[in-house]
C-alpha cells in the first residue's frame, strides 16, 4: 500500500492544479463537467488538487457553491492526491468558517492570500496571521498574489510567518522571481517549508533551482506536460527541460492572451477546457466567457495545439 | 406628519453617516453601544445612515453579525431616515444577497462599490453593473473607493451606469476633487441623480459648489458639527463654514493621525467613541484598536476638542 | 508707481499661469508665438508667470532651449510680473544650473518637484531639500506632482520644509484636495507660506476656503477668466464663481478629454492655443500634436466656446 | 590577434557589468578609483561595459560630468571589450547629444529606457522609439526598468521595436521572468536580437533556459564569480550553477539589504567597493553614501564573503 495522502508530504513537491470552477450559471456548478475535469487532471499523475483559488474564481463565488464544491472534490478526490482548500476572505470569520468545512470534508490543506479590501501594513497582516492561524484545524499554505491582493508579504513577514505552527509552505504567485530567490535563501533552515511558484510559465526555472513545486494553471488542459515538465527539471534533464518548456510557452502565448483584459488567461483556460469538451465555459462576474470571435480564435489554437480530452498529452 | 422617509429623497442630499460597527470581539456585536450610537448620530440631525461601509469595517465582518447589524439597525431607526445598506462583495450572489436582506429590514437603498478582487476592466465592469442592478430590490448609489478596491469607475462608466434604471447616485471617496467636478459636469442633466462625497474634509466645498452632502466618518463622533457644515455650505454661508470647517480640519488632523498605517482613520475613530463611552473600540481583523500608548493620545484629544458624548458637539 | 515686482509678494497670491512652451520643431522656440502668447497672458492681469513646468513640457526639452526661454521671457515680461522658473531635475547639479541661469535672467523664483528617477524615502528626500535648497540664489516653491514623479511630499516632509530658509511655498498638483487641506491646517502657523493648487478646476475651491491661487493652465489660453475666478473667490462672491466655475469645466471636459492619453490636457491646450492664432501646437516627444480629426474636433470647441486670440475672454 | 571588440557580437551575449560611478563629491569623479574599478572588472573576463545605467547612477550627474565619464572609460577599456552607454533621458534632444559623444569616444553601442516624467502610452512610445532610434549613430539596447520609469515596453511594442533598424537588443529589469520568457517566445525568429537580464539573481536562470547574458551589478565587486556562473549556466552545468548561485543570493541577501530604503542596493555596493579600497563611496543627491552604522555592517559581510580588491574571487 502506498503512502496516505491524508498525511501531506513535508515539504509538499510537484504539480498541485488550481482546479477551474465549472459553472452552469452563476450559482451552479457544472457537476458533470466537475467530474470528468478532477479525472482528467488526476489522469494526468499531478501531486495534489487546490480547489477555490483564483483560477478557481473563488472570491466570485457563493458559500453555498463554495462548500458544495470542496464536499464534491473531496469525495471524488477520495485521498487519491492531498486537496488544498482556498480559504482566503476579507473576514476572518468566514476564513476559518471555509477551513472547519475542508477538514469536515477531508482536505488536507488550506490556502491563504492576504485579506484584500483593507491596505493593511506588515505589522498587522503579521499580526492577522498569528490569529487565523492558530484557529485553523490544517497546515496552511501562505499565498503570495499581489496582483489581486494589492497586499505582498513581505520577505520579513514570511520568514516570521514560516515558524507560526500550522504554516506549511507558500505559493508565490508574485513572478517576481528575485522575491521566490530570496525567500528560498531566507528560509535554506527550514527544510519542510514547501516554496511553491504560481505562474507556470516559471515553475521548471523554480525547480531547476531548488524550488518544490508549481500550481500551474495549464495542468487543468495538459495535466501530464506539467508532471513530465516538473519531473524532468526535478531530475535537472535540461533538453527535456527545453522541449517541453516551449510547450509550454506556446500555451501561454496563444491560449493565455486572447481578449484585452488581465482575465484573458482565465478566459482563454475555461474556453480551451469548453473546446475539449470537459466542461462549460461560464464565468462567475465580473467575468464572462468569450463571445464566438475569441472563441474560435481559441478553438484554432486548440486544434493546433493538438489538446485532447483523453489526456493524451 | 412629516415626510415618510421610506420614500427616498430625490436626489439625497446632506449628512449620512458611515456607520461604525461596534464590536465586542470579532463575531459579536456590542448591542448596548449600538444602540447608544444610532440615538447619539439622529440626535445630531442626520439625513440619512449608511450601514456596512468601509468606515463599518464591511468586508471584515461575517455574514451572518452583517445581517443581525441590518436588522437591528433598520428596526432601531424605524423610519425616521433613510438606510442605506452596503452590499459590495466579490461575489455577485452574496451582494444580491445581503440587498435582498436590506429590504426585507426596511432599508431605503444599498451602497455598492466595484468587486474588489478580480482587475476587471471598465467594460466589464459596465456589464457587471448592468446586470446586477437589474436584480436589485432597492435603488443603489454607486461607490468610487479607488485606495481600497483598486478599480475607479471611469467617468465614462459612470456616465452610462447613470442611466441604469435603479441607479440614484454615487458617494466618491477619491478624494479627487477633479474627478468630482468632472463627474458634475458629465451628470448635469440628472438632476435626480446624487452625487456625496465620502471624504468629510471635503463635504464644505463639495456642497458649497453643488454637490449634495456627504459620507462623513466623523459624524459618528460629532453628527451635529458636521450636519451644521452642510447647512452653512447649502446656505453659501462662508464665515460660518469656515468656522466649522476649522473644527473638522482639527479633528481630521488630531484624532484620524495618530498610527502609523493607513488604518489610522478608524482606529482613530473608534477610540474616541470609547473615550466618550459611547461603544467598544474593539476592532475586526486585520486591525486591532489602539494599545495603551495610542489609546492616552486620543483621550487627549477628545478632552482638548470637548467632545462629549451627549451630542453636545 | 506700482510694487516693485522684483519683491515677491509674501505670500504669493493670485493666477499663475504655467506658460505652454510654443515649438517650431523639438529643438526650435516658435519665438514669434512665444512673445505673442507672453503678451495675451499678461494682458489677463494674471499675478505671476511659471515658466518650464508640467505644462511647458520642461523635462522634454533640451537644457539650450530652457536657457534660452528663460532669457526671452524674461526680458520680454520685464519685472511687469514676478517670472517664476522650473528647476526640477534628477541632477541636483543641474538643477541649481537652472537656477543660477534663472538668478542671472532676472526671475523671481524657481520650483522644485522631486527627482523623479530614483525612488527616494522621505527622509532621503527631506535631505535632499535640504542640500539642495541652501545652493538656491532664489526662492523657491515645491511642487508636489505624485502622478508624474511618483514620489509626494508627505505632510511632515513639507511640514519640515516649510521651516528650511528659502522655501517660500508650495504648488500642489496633486488634485487631493485632502491633502491640500491638511497641508493648510498643518501650516496654519506660517502665513507667509504660499499655498498654490495645480489643477484649474480646483482654483476656486482652494481660494474660497483660504488657498492662494492656482497655477492654472487654462490661464496661456483665457487668462482673464482664471482671474475673474479668482477675484470673485477671494471676494467670496459664490454666485459669481458659480457663473465662471461653469465656464472652466466647460473647457475641462471639451478640450482637455479629446485623445485616449493622459496627455490629452497638453494637446488640448496647445492645439486650442493654435486654432486661435496664438502659437505652433508642436509638441517635444514623448508626445505629438494631434493629428487632422482631434485638431477639428478642438477647432469646433474653440468657436463654441467662443474663445478669441484678442484675449476676449 | 583577437575579435575586434569594434564589431559588437550578434547577439550580444554574456556579463556587462552595469558600471559603478565612483565620485568623490557631486559633481567629481574619484579618478583613481575609476581606475581601479575598471581594471577589476575587466580582470575577471567580462563580456562588455555598460555606463552610466541605473547603476551608475546616470540620472543624478550633470551632464559635464557624464560626458567626461564616457571619454575616460573609453580610452581607459581600449576596446578591451564592447562599451555600452545609458543615453536614457526625458529629453529627445539630450538622448541624441550622448549617443553622438559616446559615438565619438569610440563605445559600440547605447542603452535605452523610456523617457519616465510624462506618462506615455505605448503608442506613443512606439512612435517615440521609431524618431529616436533613427537618429542613433550607434546600435541601441532598449531598457525595460518599470520600478523607475514606471512605464513598462509592453510585448507588442517590444514585438515592434525589435524590428527597427539600430534596435540590437534588451535588458529587461523587470524582475518579471513571466515576461522574459514571453519576451524570448515573441522574438524566437530573431536570433541575432539579444535578450539580456538585469536582476543579477537570475541571471543564471535566465541563461539556462535561452536568454544571452546579465548586467549584473554584483559583477562590479565580483566580476569573476558572475563570469563563472554565466559560463557554467550556458554549458547546463547545473551543480557548478547551484554552487555559485549560492554565494550571489548570499551577496544579494547580505550587501544589498542593509538599510531601509530601496537604495539599499546601491548604498551597499558601493560601499562594498569602498571597505575593500576599491573606490570611494560617494553617492550623487538623492541618496547618501551609509553612515558608520551601516559601514559596518557592510565591512562584516565584506570580511565574512571573504571579498578582496584583487579580484581574487
């Protein structure tokens, strides 16, 4: 018997997905288009599954569909991979609320940005995490993201937050690689602090370098590229490395930047998940999903791309 | 038999203040101090009260001590003037939501600001707009709070947003006074429509050169000074607001000041609420009220400003 | 015989304009405009004239062509009024260049924003003024300029300042009206100290509760109505800066909004000044005159607001 | 004999330290210790010179003192290896006066960061580029730095840039490896166009997945150690590049975060400099060199790194 994913590895390595919410409409789950999504992703021999971040378009989204959809996962999930839970809010009471339901549902981890309606300063964004913290029932993974946040942890507030009890790692999603770079050097003494890269476009880079891991968006459409991209700078493969980096590359320059908006990478994965036929492509506001121009202009990239829904990638 | 207030004043004009919340922990109101506040604020001759603002602390606040607010507040004022209910949220459902527990209470209008999470651009923000309002029970000002949304409504999204049937107004809390006369300018055929002020330093000269009241976060301390200010401004009485204005410049610079964050204003605020008895300074994360240190300053300066808490302001 | 403008009235009051530098090509004064629109400025009975500011496009241009404007505008004006000379530089040397050049030509004053390359802190930039003022052979004036320097004067900083020995003012360009507010309460002891708003929209605003003048860029093409304005402001006659106020939104929302850049008000304003006869619209780059449509759809602005190069405003 | 360093390689590959301006008050350089700085540099193998960047605090000299700069570095490197000039600057006019001196002082190519006091929008600055670089006597290398133009060449104008005629290369200092790298995947059919980092702390990384080389600024102090890493990560040798990126984060997280402000860099190199007798560390206004306290913490760093003037590193 293999090792129980109920027990997060420490640190926590490899490919995580920030699952896409499918939707119906605003209020309703695509629960068909759920199901066959958390089998491609899991098909594809990804690390772990985090629901309810911002590809997740959880901050969009209702209570209601938001506890609905960490029961659903976790149940389909079934400790098959450690779920993370998104429990990042501008209450605190409603963070630690999320967090009592994903242990009720049997996750293994939640995530945490900063609150980001009030500009707090360090101090007391320092102080707001030594509170929530010791309230949480799992580890947390801190969230760095401040393109929607406006809010960064700062490196001393992290090399502080990284001794707090339950804090297990952080997912920078900052592309700031000298920030990823010096938090690594600031925290070489904790060995199980698991430092995480958001943009996938960056996550080789991190691991050929001593990074653990990525929460890759792409891994929704081509679970496997992003585990055999992970596993190739893991064994520091470079050819394999570059061969499946341009892959990459090309997803991020085609799928990534149709439209005008900052949500043209939100955009552009939901339309490509919709094209495979994995799942439907509405948005929750204050998105919407592609009118038909952009999204034949995906549907060609698709094709192009050669993605399919078997996961044959 | 006065005006029935249930019908909204059109436009809105004068004094509403920005409820503070008062709390006696992080998911308990402070009932009594409530009730102290909402009597000491109509005593002062208001024209209105807003709930669930940034000045309420909104967004830190759970869902559930939200709607007990709205009930208690809305019953406790019993019509005798207008509430309007913030319902500004990330999520579009949780904002129809609380708007629909708005005018179940018997509030008059609800207050929303931009989702302040996902950059959306201005037209999708438009469309945003659009479809909410339309599910709106009540009439809904627009809300311009760039320092903590990070999203301005363009001129030229407000200009169309003023045509959206439920819309009655906006409250700009810019500080921007270019921004305020430009959007006077673009809204001059809308008699109708209101146009507040959210920064109390600038309530004189936004109404002495026709914009139609204020936001003002002080007349939670000193209702009076500041409903006094807007006579003498609607009045062109410049000797008087100079007068008064004085004593606003005074309270903004002693009591908004002390701390080092921008949290200043509310700490700062709430800690002469304590001061004068009228309800707990206790503060919701990611803010903590005032140690000791900051605490003495403030009561320093409520004695030098002789604010009492009869309303004898 | 009048004052001697060659004393700089203290403080400083009344219309200031920034005066529009007329180009024959990037490097070429339009000189025959430039005495043209020297002489319709002070035929306004405007107090002052602000050469290389925000408005003369001063950081475009090279350092022969500013010494040479400074020499031709200030024989041309002839101590009629006091000639006031932008120094802000990211070169201290070169900054107290200018104003040596500046001394010598005959000026009255010069202006400082903050470097604007190297992010300085406050203290850093409070040392800076320091050291930089005590070089000066002239008065100066700081001008807080955020939304192209990046870097404001934070209320201490000017707090402090104000007390250096040659800082006779402030030109705050910031549309803040909070800020300028607090600025006033904070310097309520210095009544010497000149307190200027940028934006012309706001003159009258600032004047009627004690600011003391604008350094208003409608004034290169209606200098007499920024006048009116500001008498009637002084004179505290609301129905009278009601009547003009109308008139400078009037120019602020046509001439000013045409083009998608924030340089619209530059190309606005010098295209105006060019329909009417006054002086070339060339600009310096990073910008460039409007091209065939926008320079009509000013031309229709300038005939229906009925402005007239004879200075008929 | 050896390539004639006149030819500038294509594309331009490898460390070009960005050059430290070592002075011995405002407006002096410290001869001697340019001297010495550049023989140090020099010894340890670099692959170019680039003066007067960000570095090299270009902004805050006058201009007598650049051009002398220029013409000291040029003899003094004897066409040793490429020299690179910063002719970054709000003036048109006064960009064109330097490339023409560094033209004539014998240097190979020109640096380039937008214009950074008016606000531009990219078509603007497209346009900008197209005037400009045709006046350049030498090939250019545009300058992506947003921290202190804040004005970011955005993909498409990059795209288009990258097709005019002098138009040799980038630094990108972003810090943004997101954009690097889609930067590398839009300019793939442009081999001979050279794409360089500035963050020296990922100038490794950089290389390692394509890029051609870094300005790293470290390489003033330690010019051998950048050297090895680069030559270590063009051969993929990935434990010598885990080795030396080791001492750079070591360097980074050390020298350059003594002191509060983001000058910290700056100060610190060039106090570096200073403790092992390099130069003087003078800094040109805004910023000061450190006081004893920061001194000495920088000489413990400088003792424990084991940094010496030979070179020897």
């Amino acid at each position: 018997m293999g090792p129980n994913s109920n027990e997060l590895p420490s640190p926590l390595r490899g490919i995580i997905p920030p699952l896409v919410t499918p939707l119906l409409d605003r209020d309703t789950l695509d629960e068909a288009g759920l199901e066959r999504l958390v089998e491609h992703i899991l098909a594809g021999g990804v690390h772990g599954l985090f629901i309810l971040g911002t590809t997740g378009e959880a901050p969009s989204l209702s209570y209601r569909l938001r506890h609905d959809l960490i029961e659903r996962v976790c149940r389909q999930v079934a400790a098959r991979v450690p779920v993370l839970v998104g429990i990042t809010d501008t209450s605190f009471v409603e963070s630690t609320n999320i967090a009592r339901k994903a242990k009720d549902a049997g996750a293994q981890a939640v995530v945490l940005a900063p609150p980001y309606y009030f500009p707090a300063g360090q101090l007391e964004l320092l102080e707001y995490l030594k509170h929530l913290t010791a309230e949480l029932p799992l580890p947390v993974f801190l969230y760095n993201m401040p393109s929607h946040t406006k809010l960064v942890f700062e490196l001393e507030t992290m090399r502080a937050a990284a001794d707090l009890p339950h804090v297990a790692g952080i997912k920078d999603s900052s592309g700031n690689m000298l920030y990823f770079r010096r938090l690594q050097g600031l925290l070489a003494d904790h060995p199980d602090f698991s430092i995480l890269v958001g943009p996938e476009e960056l996550m080789a880079e991190a691991v050929l370098l001593g990074g653990h891991g990525g929460i890759s968006g792409g891994a929704n459409l081509l679970p496997r590229l992003y585990v055999e991209l992970y596993n190739a700078a893991r064994a520091k493969d470079l050819p394999r490395v570059e061969e499946l980096q341009a892959k990459v590359m090309e997803l991020s320059t085609c799928i990534y930047r149709v439209g005008r908006y900052q949500s043209s990478f939100l955009k552009g994965l939901k339309c490509a998940l919709s094209c495979v036929g994995i799942c439907s492509d509405f948005m929750a506001e204050p998105f919407h999903r592609f009118r038909q121009a952009e999204h034949e202009v995906i549907e060609q990239y698709v094709k192009k791309l050669g993605i399919t829904p078997s996961g044959g990638n």
